[in-house]
C-alpha cells in the first residue's frame, strides 16, 4: 500500500508541474488554482489520512468470528454459536467463472480467514439468499474499503444501503486508472455500478 501512495503522490507532483507549466506558457490556462484546487479537493476524499486508515466502525456492530472465506465478498461466520454467511456490501468481487476470481477470494482470505470481525448493518438486514449483509472491519481494518483499494472490488451502489458508496467509489476510479489488482483484467468494466 505504501507503495501505491508513494506512486499516487508523485502522480500527484508531476500533475502540478504540468500546470504550473502550462500556467507560465499560456495565457489561456485559467491560472493554477482554477486546476489545482479541484484537484486536491476530489483528492482529499480518496487518499487515506493518518485517521482513515486507522478507520473503526461507524456504529455498534456484531463480533462474529470466521469460519471459511467463500469469494472475495462472501464468509461464513460464528455469531453466538449458529453458522451464518455475510455478503460484503458496496462492492463486488469477481464471480467463479470469471477473471481474477482466485486473486479476490486470497485477498479476502489473507485479510479475514479465521479473524475476528466486527460486522456493522447499513439499513437492509439479509438479501434474497438470507445472506446477512453488512461492512467488516477486522481491528483497524476495513474490508470492504480495503478490498476496494487494493483493486480487487468494485464500487456497486446497492440500495438501499449506500453509506460508504461515494468513498468507495472515489477509490476505485483511483485504483482503477492504476491498473491494481483485477482491474487490468477488464473484468469490472461492464459499466454496471448499480444492483
């Protein structure tokens, strides 16, 4: 991760020295601010500050501990003695027959097999499978975000639960002109962010 923000930041430098290039060669720019000042504020909602990525859950969730990893946004948990499965909700992994399914699943391994995990509703309680639908976080961590930023989920806008939708959204047109993860495989470009 420390390396992307270290490529992200001289992205960053070098999009700023082309502006202020262009604001010394032609009078026609519209001056430094009128570009760079939109640019840091769309910047400020997807670089990760010191608070955010320390991020902790938004309102009282459920402790639950997971037994097995089923996909990139699919596991099943122990809550109070009973097996239940969760679906990650604002965003989506690859399906099985489709590209990079493996990468997202051991992304979604590595950050919560066997962990405990906090799970926190947005409004909707299961879906249509009676999948329990909710955010994770493990500590510090949030999963869905992460899974988002690390380029393996795509932002999908699931309504009526929409909380973090924009953030993740911000994320993921970062990371995808990045080529992260499965991005480079085509395999989120149907152009579909609604379910």
């Amino acid at each position: 991760m420390k390396t992307f923000l270290t490529g992200l930041a001289c992205g960053i430098l070098l999009t700023i020295s082309a502006i202020t290039y262009l604001e010394f060669t032609q009078e026609s720019t519209g001056g430094f601010t009128d570009y760079v000042q939109p640019l840091l504020s769309q910047l400020n909602h997807v670089i990760p500050t010191e608070s955010s990525t320390a991020s902790t859950p938004d309102q009282d969730g459920e402790e639950a501990r997971v037994l097995r990893v089923i996909d990139g946004d699919t596991i099943d948990v122990e809550i109070n003695g009973e097996r239940q499965r969760v679906r990650y909700i604002g965003m989506n992994t690859p399906e099985r027959n489709e590209p990079c399914f493996d990468e997202a699943t051991v992304a979604n391994v590595e950050l919560v097999q066997g962990k405990s995990v906090m799970l926190v509703k947005d409004v909707s309680d299961t879906d249509r499978y009676d999948r329990l639908l909710r955010y994770v976080y493990v500590g510090d961590t949030f999963v869905n975000e992460e899974l988002v930023r690390q380029g393996y989920a795509e932002a999908v806008l699931y309504r009526p639960d929409y909380r973090h939708y924009e953030q993740f959204s911000a994320l993921e047109a970062v990371v995808a002109g990045s080529g992260l993860g499965c991005h480079a495989s085509g395999v989120f470009d149907d152009g579909d962010l609604r379910r």
